[in-house]
C-alpha cells in the first residue's frame, strides 16, 4: 500500500514512499531512468525518512541542472562559503565546531551549482548529524577545503587531477546513476573554485588559514 507521498521531478524520476507489509516498514523507492531505492525501518511521519526522500530527490534533480550535492558542511563568513568536504568520520563536523568565527548552515550535506556567473553554495533541509534541519542560505564559494583529522594543522593546494579526485569522492550519487553532466560539473567546479587539502588536530583554530 502506497503511503501519502508521492513526489516527480523532471527527466522522468518518481520518487515513492512504500510501506512494507511483510516488515511494516517504510522504504523509499524512486522510480524512471534510474532506479534506486533504501530501507529505512521508520514510520512515514518520521522526519529522517523525510530528510532521506529529499537527499534523494535534490540528487537527481541537482544531477540534471548542472549542480551536485556533497558531502560537506556549509561554513559562511562575510557572505561567503567554505566546504570542509569529507565523508563520515571525515571530520567535517569537528571542522566546522573549530572554525569559531564562521556559521554553520550545515554539518554534513551542501549543494552547489553555477549561478549567475559564479559558484554557489546552498543550504539544504535534511537533516544534520545531530538531528536538526539544515538552515537556508546561499553564498559564493570562496573554496573547497577537503578535511583531514592530523596531528598538526596545516593547508596545502590542490589543483588538476587531485582536486577532480578529491571532490569525486565527496560527490553524493547512487551508484548506479551515470549522468554525463555530473562528470562535467565536476571537472568544471574543480577546475574554477580553489581546493585545497586541510590537516587539523582536534583543538585547531583553523580560522587563521581561512
């Protein structure tokens, strides 16, 4: 039986939330070109399914428009954005707690996309690593800064192929979505945002290499 949401979106993706008979439990299922699906063992009410369905959907439609979503947190300081990229356990979130002088809009998740001659950062509504809905905003990127938990704190450039390999890893895409364009936006963003890799101890200020 179909649970009380159903979302579609351009280029021909369906996103479901079914309910389980056999588990009573929830899934989200999107259906069209691409199909993917999770399992979730909560009731459709619960506000991390919904975050889950809104992952999903803002990576498919991001995918088709020429943005991306990331793994990354969100840091702003005088209308402009910093991404401390990294997967889980990464450091993103120690990171962010660090970086005293700037706000958080989000600790885990970031969308981008090329807008009005420049790129931008965007908050995004999931929810955070403690459970809090993202806060809205947008800024230009000033730079991408892919965090490394170290015993000393330093920042070191990243250009060409690493920075492309660096921010490919930190890109949130099912496995078995292939769109050409999310390739092209990666190359492009790597190739026109400074990237940089960024070591820091777990009671670094890195405010100052900022």
């Amino acid at each position: 039986m179909l649970a009380p949401f159903r979302v579609a979106i351009s280029g021909g993706y369906q996103l479901d939330l079914i309910r389980d008979p056999q588990t009573e439990t929830e899934r989200v299922r999107t259906l069209g070109r691409s199909a993917t699906q999770i399992q979730l063992g909560l009731g459709s009410d619960s506000p991390a399914l919904v975050s889950a369905a809104l992952g999903m959907l803002l990576v498919h439609a991001l995918g088709q428009n020429g943005g991306l979503l990331l793994h990354g947190a969100f840091m702003l300081r005088d209308d402009r954005a910093f991404l401390f990229l990294g997967r889980s356990g990464a450091g993103k979130s120690t990171a962010a707690r660090n970086a005293r002088s700037l706000i958080c809009l989000h600790d885990d998740k970031v969308a981008v996309r090329y807008v009005r001659g420049c790129w931008r950062a965007f908050g995004v509504p999931m929810l955070d690593n403690r459970g809090r809905p993202g806060k809205p905003g947008s800024a230009p990127i000033d730079g991408l800064y892919f965090v490394r938990k170290s015993d000393t704190l330093d920042l070191v450039e990243l250009r060409g192929a690493e920075a492309v390999a660096e921010l490919a890893e930190n890109v949130i895409l099912p496995a078995e979505y292939r769109h050409r364009r999310v390739f092209e936006t990666v190359m492009a963003l790597a190739g026109e945002v400074r990237s940089s890799l960024l070591r820091f101890t777990r009671d670094s200020r890195i405010d100052s290499l900022l």
